[in-house]
C-alpha cells in the first residue's frame, strides 16, 4: 500500500498536507501507525528532507491541529512535523 491514496472521501472543509519527520530506521513503524487515523486520507513516503506526506481532511482547521498534535506528532518515531493548509481558488 506505499504511496497510494487510502481513501476517498466527499469534500471537507479543511485540506492539508503535512510533513513528517522520523527517527532513523522508523519510517515503516511511523508510516504503519499513520495508516490507522482516518483523517488521513493519503499517505507517500518521501526521500529528501522529510520521511513521509500525509494529506487529511477534516470538517475544519482547529480539527486538522488536533490530528496534527494528538494523532501524529504523539506516533513513536515522529520527530518533526510540517504543516501545509490547503486553499481553494
């Protein structure tokens, strides 16, 4: 399942992208934990300054900031986080 969309969802009112930083040798651990939270909707492993891109949906922003803190930063392995919010034109 790396690098492939896990689900697709109807609109949401909040779309980001974040960053994640791992511990060495914690990629699959993190990537696995990460595929568990639902808001997740996309998850790829990176080569490069970051270890993994996960795109969530959530019904806003102060929930997105939830997932960030209490689902991702808490995963053993995660290191670093970076948080991009999407816009719509």
């Amino acid at each position: 399942m790396l690098g492939t969309p896990l689900r697709g969802r109807g609109e949401a009112a909040a779309i980001g992208f974040v960053l994640i930083s791992t511990a060495p040798a914690k990629e699959h651990e993190v990537y696995n934990q990460l595929l568990k939270v639902k808001e997740i909707v996309e998850l790829h492993p990176l080569f490069g300054e970051y270890d993994l891109i996960a795109k969530l949906e959530a019904e806003d922003f102060n929930t997105m900031g939830q997932v960030v803190v209490e689902k991702i930063r808490s995963v053993p392995g995660v290191i670093d986080t970076k948080t991009l919010t999407g816009i719509k034109f």
